[in-house]
C-alpha cells in the first residue's frame, strides 16, 4: 500500500529532529524522494543548524502529546529580517500530527502584538469582574479598576497590601490553603466563594477564579478573578426564604393546593390538605385521577369548564361542585382555577380548594331557619315590624298593618310616633332611646295606639336590637291587649262590685233593724202628741226621713241583689212621661226640661222603678252641673248596633241589631277625666 502524503511528512520530521537531537543529519534515501523539498523549505534546515535547543524541546512534545509554538528569526532576502512561527502538535504515537511555518514581517509581526494588546488591555480594564495578578506572597503586582470598586481601596494601597488581609479572617485559612496547592500544581478548586472585607469594613460575598501564571515552564504567580456577588447571595438568599415560606404556606395552607399539567388529571403536586378533604393518604392521592373524585352529576360541568378555560373562553374562576370522599361521603368544594403560563404557553392549571360542607350545611340550616322565621313572621298573631332610626317601619308583617286599619303603602309612609297615643309618646320614644344607648331596660311595656279610624288599642309591645344590613334596628312585636285589658278592668269591677255589695248588702240590714226601732216608736209617738202641736210636726219630720231612709235600704238591698227585681215589658216613653214630676221636682228654677221621645220607639223587657231611678239620677247629676241654669234634653230612639261590646264600662257583648236608647244631656260644665273614670263606679253619684 502506498504511503500517504502525511505519513512521509511524519517521517521526514522524525528524520530531521533526530538528526538535530545527535548534532548531525541523518540522511536516508527517502529523504531524496521528491517530496521532501515540497513537505520542507529550505528554513526549515536553518532552524535545524541553528536552534537545536528548540527541536530538542520539540523532540520531546512530540514523544508525548501535546502542542508547541515556536518562532524564530530569519533573515531573508533584501536585508528583510521575517519571523518564522512553528507549530507543531503531536498524538499519542509520538507522531506529528500538524507542523504550520508561517512567515512575517517584523514589523508586520510587531503590529500585530501592540493590536494584541490592545485588545487584552481592554478586556482588563473594560471588564466588570476584578483582575489581580498575585506573586508567590499574594501580593497584587497587577489589577484593574474594578478590583478597587470592589474593595473600596485605591491602586496604590492595595499594591502594598497582601490580598489576603482583604479576605474575611474566617475564610483566610481556605483561600490560603487553596493558593498554595495552586502554586505548587496540586489539585485544588479553581472557582469558589469566600467573604471579603472592603476597606470600610463592610463584609461583601465575591466568587474568585484563580488560575497559576507560568514562566519557562514554572508557576510564577496567580491569576485572579473576583466577582462580588453580594447581591447575588441577598438574592439567592431572599429567594430560598421565599421558597421555604412558599413551601410553608403551600403545606400548612387550610385550602387544598394542586397542580396539574396537560397529558393527565392525575395531580403532579399537591398539599397535604388536598389528601385530608378527602380522606386520603398523599400516596394514594398522588395515583388517583381528579375526576375519580368529582361526584358524577358534576363530573361534565366541571369537564366543559376546564376545556373551554384552556381554549381560552371566559368561563367562571371560581365555583362549586361535589366530590366523594374516600369513605363515599358527598364533599362540598369550592374550586378556583388558574392557568399556569411559562413563556406565554399553557402549561398547567393551579387549583386551590375550600371544604364547604360545613358552610352549605350552614347555609341549609340558615335557609330553613329563615323561611320558618318568615312563616312566623307572615303568620304570626302579633304585629310585627322593624323599625329604621328613624323609626318608620321598614319591614312588617300583614298584621301590622291590618290591625291598625292601614294599607301596606300607608303604614310604609307613617312613623311609629305618628300611631301612638299622644299622652304614651315621650314614654316610647325615651325607652328606644334608652335601648338604643344600651341601657339595660325592661323589653316588654304596655302603651296605647291609635287605628286609623282613630279607635284607640292598648298593645303589648316587646323591642329588641337586631342588625339588618348591617345596622342596628329595632324589631318590635306588638300585641293587641285591649281585650285583654278590658277582661281585667272587668274583673276589677266585679271584684270591687263584690266588695260592695257584701258591704251595701250588711248595711242595708243593719239599717233595717235600726229603722224598725226609729219608725215604730216614732209611730207610737204620733199617737200621743196633740194634734197641729209642733211635737206633731218633728214627728212627722222623723217618720218621712226615716221612711226616705228605708228607700235608700231598699236601694242598698237591690244592688245586693237582696232585694226583688220585676222586669217585664216596659215602654220607655211611657216610663219618661211618668217620671216628668219627679224629675222636675229635683231641678232648679232656672233649668228647662226638654223631651224627645220617638213614636216608634220599640217596647223592652225591664224593670220600669229601676229605670225611672236610673234616670232620676241622671237629672240630679245634671241639675248640679249647671248651677247657672241650661236645658236638659230626655230624648228616645231606636238605635242599631253592629254587635260586640256595648261600652268600655260594660261586661256585656251584644248581638247586633236595633236597640231602644234613652239618651240624656244637658248644657253644663261636663265631667273632668278624672270624674268619668269613676261614672259607672257603684253610689260615685
């Protein structure tokens, strides 16, 4: 096979070094071949004759592994003086792999290595990083300016200091170690961190490159490199702490936190609260599927939502569904979704999940308890309203306003004072008042209201605080007690009636024991005295007081009800006309009396003697109320009465339907409250 090219340019090198190496050239014959003169110039055997150091050195690059350069001058032609760069790079053979001769002119050459320079120079001083070349005792004998703004220290000061007074005390034993494996080639880390100190004190955090600078063949020095990176570290460091607190919430968080990509809907992270909600390990959880879990009549709403968020349609961030726990228990879940972006691309979906089955079994309970509450409140017997701070009802029940005999935009418009009887307002309003400033105060008082057709209630009303939109309100029920209280004002009556029918009933005898000893004796006297003699006139005198005695006893008797009662059918017209003497005998000389009895007044079943009393009482009452004279008017009529009670004094309840009435008045000075209060009271008149 014949040789290549390459490999008798091999040869023809080995020969030649060889030949340089004994002092003398070894020839061969192949070294006549033709393309020795082509593989080698005529320089090269100048170099040979006149550096044999060099080949020697090149001898052995080339019995080892590894690249040499070398130039050399020669002077040529024309007194030019070129410089002559060899290059030679040898395999693991010992072969030669690669010899480049290039020629250049010295001043050509010498431009070339200021251009060089230039370049390296600033490189050095343009760079952000801080260059110090250091000598065997890391003393600085080079740097460039940013080594001072990183130190803090001027040129001439950190010449003249050792570097490693500018390393942090606590790290000088590392830097120092490390620096002197370096010097003496040992293996030792060429890029580390360390603490430095600047020259006013402040600890800085900076990363040095040290790389050992040669000369013939020996470590002269160091070349380094320090960066700071203080606010590197501060940020690493921030960084770290914001993972470690990202990691705490992310775990100790009371919501469920998962991450999911876009291939599967298994979760590839999650936190432990996600497992908890729903009665699984973090293991199992980390194998299941999400919508494993989703209750199945939610499974396609959820589905449709995700699909139409990663198409990029705007759909809800956050709502509800139901999953199943591990146990098969429905868990009521308030999700909301966010997608997770790298670079603008979609590249997962972040979910954060809220247990609310606490919160919807709240809001069930708080539902149901509401609808009872306006059940009761729309149904409830009592009025009930709420009332602003101004208060003017603002929510009411039906009965609210039906018993005030309102409509419900009337009652919207009044406030509470306008419905309250004027003599019980300043009561009201100072209780409110009181309730309002927290005062402790009885919630439940009795006051009076006024209907729209001006009757007046008396209610019960009970007043609490409540907060309605926010605000505090007063929610009062009020309950209609005049029924109640008229039932009372009757039993009182009766009571007090009682009361004085045992007492009118004991007297009554007690005067009918004393009047049977007064007027029999006083008969027996008349019997004795002389006729027309003045004793025969205080005779009579006690015989006529004693008998107007026994009527009065006879009165007391009646209303005892010991005495004896003849109702029958009585015409009151006839019964008025038959009292016209009596009842002018009891009226002054300057009182009228004035009748107005109607023809077809209707007859009633009554006793006539009590209602001749009765109205003879009324006359006196009468006469007495107008001591300056006036007109008392006895009228008669038929009167129709819708049912019910007959009058605030009275206990009866009356079927509805035409009533014979006899009405008496007259044009005096009325009664006071004070004495209508008591009209109806037993012997008051």
């Amino acid at each position: 096979m014949k040789d290549s090219f390459w490999t008798k340019l091999a040869i023809v090198l080995v020969y030649a070094i060889a030949s340089a190496a004994l002092g003398y050239l070894i020839l061969t014959k192949d070294l006549t071949e033709w393309w020795f003169s082509i593989a080698l110039p005529p320089i090269f055997f100048v170099c040979l004759r006149r550096r044999k150091s060099v080949y020697r050195s090149m001898l052995a690059i080339i019995l080892g592994v590894g690249t040499v350069h070398y130039f050399l001058r020669y002077p040529g032609r024309f007194s030019e003086e070129f410089i002559v760069f060899i290059s030679v790079t040898a395999s693991v053979c010992g072969l030669c792999e690669c010899i480049t001769f290039e020629f250049k002119r010295r001043d050509k050459v010498n431009q070339l290595l200021r251009d060089s320079e230039d370049r390296y120079r600033r490189l050095f001083e343009g760079t952000q990083d801080g260059i110090v070349f250091l000598e065997r005792d890391l003393t600085p004998s080079l740097m460039n300016d940013h080594i001072c703004e990183v130190t803090g220290y001027d040129r001439e000061e950190l010449l003249e200091k050792p570097f490693i007074d500018l390393v942090h005390p606590d790290d000088r034993k590392m830097v120092l170690s490390n620096a002197e494996r370096r010097f003496h080639g040992e293996d030792a880390p060429r890029t580390y961190e360390f603490r430095g100190i600047r020259k006013n004190g402040e600890v800085i955090d900076v990363e040095g490159s040290f790389d050992p600078v040669y000369k013939d063949g020996q470590i002269v020095g160091i070349h380094v490199v320090v960066r700071d990176i203080t606010e590197r570290k501060r940020n690493h460091e921030a960084l770290r702490e914001s993972e470690e607190r990202y990691g705490l919430l992310f775990e100790g968080a009371e919501e469920g936190i998962a991450l999911y990509g876009l291939e599967s809907p298994k979760p590839i992270l999650f936190n432990r609260r996600c497992a908890e909600m729903l009665g699984y390990t973090q293991e199992e959880l980390a194998d299941r599927d999400i919508m494993e879990m989703v209750h199945p009549d939610d499974r396609k709403t959820l589905m449709e939502n995700n699909r139409k968020r990663l198409a990029g349609e705007l759909v809800p961030r956050t709502y509800e569904f139901r999953c199943v726990d591990k146990d098969g228990r429905n868990v009521n879940v308030e999700a909301s979704f966010d997608l997770i972006r790298k670079k603008g691309k979609i590249i997962g979906i972040q979910a954060f999940y809220r247990d609310i089955t606490e919160k919807k079994k709240a809001e069930q309970e708080l539902k149901e308890s509401a609808e009872r509450y306006r059940a009761l409140f729309e149904t409830a017997n009592d009025s009930i309203a709420v009332f602003d701070e101004n208060i003017r009802p603002i929510l009411f029940n039906e009965r609210f306003y039906q018993v005030l005999g309102y409509t419900p935009e009337e009652i919207a418009s009044l406030n509470l004072l306008e419905i309250i009887h004027p003599d019980d307002r300043e009561v009201v309003l100072e209780k409110n008042r009181q309730r309002f400033n927290g005062q402790d105060i009885p919630r439940t008082y009795e006051f009076r209201v006024l209907r729209k057709n001006g009757d007046i209630l008396t209610v019960e009303g009970s007043f609490d605080i409540v907060q309605l939109d926010g605000k505090n309100r007063i929610q009062g029920i009020l309950r209609d007690i005049t029924a109640r209280k008229l039932m009372e004002n009757r039993l009182f009556e009766k009571q007090k009636e009682r009361t004085l029918i045992t007492l009118a009933g004991g007297i009554a005898h007690d005067f009918n024991n004393i009047l049977l000893g007064i007027m029999g004796n006083a008969g027996l006297l008349k019997d004795e005295v002389p006729t027309d003699s003045d004793a025969e006139e205080m005779v009579k005198s006690i015989l006529s007081s004693s008998e107007r005695l026994a009527r009065l006893t006879k009165e007391l008797l009646d209303y005892s009800r010991a005495g004896i009662h003849q109702p029958r059918r009585t015409d009151l017209n006839q019964v008025v006309l038959d009292s016209i003497d009596m009842v002018k005998g009891s009226l002054g000389p300057n009182v009228l009396l004035d009748f107005d009895c109607s023809p077809d007044l209707k007859p009633v079943h009554a006793d006539p003697m009590q209602i001749q009393q009765v109205l003879l009482n009324f006359c006196v009452n009468s006469n007495e109320a107008m001591e300056d004279g006036g007109t008392l008017t006895i009228r008669t009529r038929n009167l129709f009465h819708p049912g019910g009670q007959l009058a605030s004094h009275s206990e009866m309840d009356i079927e509805p339907g035409y009533y014979a009435c006899i009405q008496v008045s007259d044009t005096g000075t009325g009664m006071p409250t004070e004495v209508l209060t008591h009209v109806f009271d037993p012997f008051f008149t």
